[in-house]
C-alpha cells in the first residue's frame, strides 16, 4: 500500500507542480516518524521561512550558475557519507583542526559559497538558529529538484559537527575508480545494499566529469596500455577527442563536437532531440518566480564559472523536468560510463539487473532515489545538545 506523504506544505501550486511527490509506504512513513531525533519542518516556530528561503536562493543562483546542482548533491554525499550529515565537509583547517576538504576525494568540491550565501541569510533573519547541516541537505533537495528529479521530504533538526574527519573521508569516500565489489563494500558499510547503491549512483545523471577521473580507461586501463575494453567504441573516440583537445579547457562540448562524434540516437529516440545528448541547456530564459530573493549581484558575479576549467564532459542530462537518471542508466546498458565505478555496475548480477530496470522504469528510479537520499540525509546526525549551530559554516563557534 501507498501513498503521498505530504510534503508540500508551503509550496505554490506553480512550485508543487516542478516537483512531483516521491511515493513512500506505510513502512517508510514509520520509520521515518521513529526518528524522534529528527522532525519534518523542524523550523516551524523557531524560523518559519527557513526551507523557502533555502529554496529560493538556491533557485536564483541556478539561473546564473547552472552547475549548482550537481555541486550541491555532490557536496551533501561527500558530507553525509563520512560519520554522518553534520557539516564537517564545511570546516576550513584552523588551529590544530585539518579540513575534510584537504583530502584528496574533496579537492574538487564545488558549492561552498552558496551555503555560505545561503547561511548569510538565514543567520540574518534567524541569528543562530538553522544549522549548517540542515542547509547542506536541503539545499542539495532543492538541486535534484532543478534537474527534474523527485521532491523528497527533508527531516530537519542538525546539529553542526565541532571537527573534521578528513582520514575518514579519504578512507570511506567511494573512488570513482573503484571496481564493484569495493563500491559495494563501501556502500554496504553505511547501511545500503545493491539495490540502493545503483539508484543513488543515478545522482552522476548531472553535472561535468574531468577527464583527470577518467583519462586512464581511455589508454591505459590497469596498465594494459590499452582502453578499457567495457566502454562503447563511438564513445571511446568521443571522450579522446574532448580529453585531447587544446581548446576543450577553455570551450564548452559543442552541439557539432557531439553530433559528429556520437550518435545520441542509439541512446534513446527522446535523446537524440534533446540538447543534453549535444552539451547542458542554459537556464538564460528561465523567468524569474514570484516571490523570489534576489541574489546581490556582487554574489552573482563571484558564482560565475571560470573559462579555464579543466577538460571534460557533460554528463547525461536531458533538461529540466525530463527523465532524471534514465539516460544515465541507459548508458550503461551501451558502455557508455564515463567512470570505472559506474561501468562496473554492469559487471554484477543483481547491481545489472537493477540498471536495465530503471533503464525502463523511470517512476520506479525516482521513487527508489528519493528514498534512498532521506536514508543518507538521515546517516548519523547530530541533534539536541549534541554539536552546535556554526555561526559561521566554515568555522567552530
């Protein structure tokens, strides 16, 4: 049995509308209301804005920052994955205290000045009250949400961690060279099984890929001195053209590189139209929402993305509102991963299974994804006395 869990309390008709509800069981709805620790619309009385205001930011620096997404879904995962959604991601080394962001799996994070942003808001209309952690996942909600994957309910009620785990986080982190049963096993190890380990790898449908992380599969796999032989021919020629290319750091994946190179077709027929298969739709035309918080522009200008990022490419990503994840799943039936970890789902018996299901099942994927984030969301968490509210996300009070 099923049913909606009501998670569009405040929301306009317009808004609910970008965000279909995730479907969760009686039992889902049990266990999560066991969680006395934590508590949907924790910030009801104490800071009643606190989620639109979240949201709202987050969607006005999407228009000027398309990435925002996938840096905040990124940033909650590298957060929630090591002891648990506390923010200790966030912590800049100070004193005797080592960042978590100097481990060699965060160097590249993205999205910490949009919490910072987001923080400097809140703590103007609610001093001291919503917490850093609170903010890293609902903000992430909100970055799935811009991409058209499911609205998940967010439980909220963090506490802020006072120390980093950086060895955890280069330890525990999953490496995107990883083969499957080390992905497995490190999955398994925070309480996710098969099932629930390909459907949050579905978050790599957003967001860029360098070719640092994958540059070995294209000509010395294993040290074989050759490409690894899972990935698709046409594809293989595609990721060498981007990754060799002396302009491609300063240029974006153009519409006639993609179509030349790769035949989108062979993905799906809706693939083949879209412009996620030929490089990432702008959000340029996107109107502004009722109601929105305005960004300073000072913030705007400092969230541009620099021309001389390094070499890389789109992920699949069919544009907004439209089929979150099932590119990525269907690329992997063709050996179209772009990372080692990804193919290799391919490589087991039940993780392939689940692939070609939500290759076919969209509803299913969705629904199994915004599951599988209130669990991780929920890893761990620091509440009551426990922690404190960072004044500032980077630093212990």
């Amino acid at each position: 049995m099923f049913f909606v869990f009501p998670i569009a309390i405040n929301w306009s008709p317009s808004s609910r509308n970008l965000c279909p509800s995730v479907l969760l069981s009686v039992e889902d709805e049990q266990e999560f209301h066991s969680r006395r620790s934590l508590e949907y619309d924790f910030y009801r009385d104490s800071c009643p804005q606190a989620e639109k205001i979240v949201r709202d930011l987050v969607w006005d620096i999407y228009r000027v920052r398309s990435s925002v997404a996938p840096a905040l879904l990124r940033l909650a995962f590298h957060d929630c994955f090591v002891e648990g959604c506390d923010a200790s991601i966030l912590l800049d080394t100070a004193g005797g205290l080592k960042s978590e962001k100097e481990s060699t799996p965060n160097l590249n994070l993205k999205g910490f000045d949009i919490i910072d942003i987001i923080k400097s808001h809140l703590e103007e209309v609610c001093p001291g009250v919503v917490s850093c952690a609170d903010i890293v996942v609902l903000a992430a909600r909100e970055g799935v949400v811009q991409t058209g994957g499911p609205f998940y309910p967010v439980f909220t009620g963090r506490r802020d961690a006072t120390r980093s785990f950086p060895d955890k986080a280069t330890s525990e982190l999953p490496s995107p060279q990883a083969h499957l049963p080390e992905t497995l096993a490190s999955f398994a190890s925070k309480g996710f099984d098969e099932r629930e380990t390909v459907s949050l790898l579905g978050g790599h449908s957003i967001g860029m890929i360098h070719c640092k992380f994958f540059r070995n599969r294209l000509y010395n796999f294993n040290g074989t001195d050759k490409p690894d032989p899972s990935i698709d021919t046409q594809f293989l020629n595609l990721l060498r053209i981007i990754c060799n290319s002396s302009t491609s750091a300063s240029l974006p994946l153009s519409s006639s590189t993609l179509s030349a190179s790769f035949d989108c077709s062979k993905l799906s027929s809706k693939a083949s139209s879209s412009s996620s298969c030929k490089g990432s739709p702008s959000s340029s035309s996107e109107k502004p929402r009722r109601g929105a918080i305005s960004v300073p522009s000072l913030h705007l200008q400092s969230l541009k993305l620099s021309s001389l990022e390094d070499p890389g490419i789109n992920l699949a990503y069919e544009g907004h509102g439209v089929d979150f994840g099932g590119v990525y799943y269907r690329s992997l039936l063709h050996g179209r991963g772009i990372l080692v970890s990804d193919q290799q789902l391919m490589s087991g018996e039940e993780t392939a299974k689940w692939v070609s299901t939500y290759a076919s099942d969209a509803a299913l994927f969705r629904q199994d994804f915004a599951r599988a984030m209130v669990k991780l969301s929920n890893l761990h968490v620091l509440t009551g006395s426990d922690g404190q509210v960072r004044l500032n996300c980077s630093k212990v009070v």
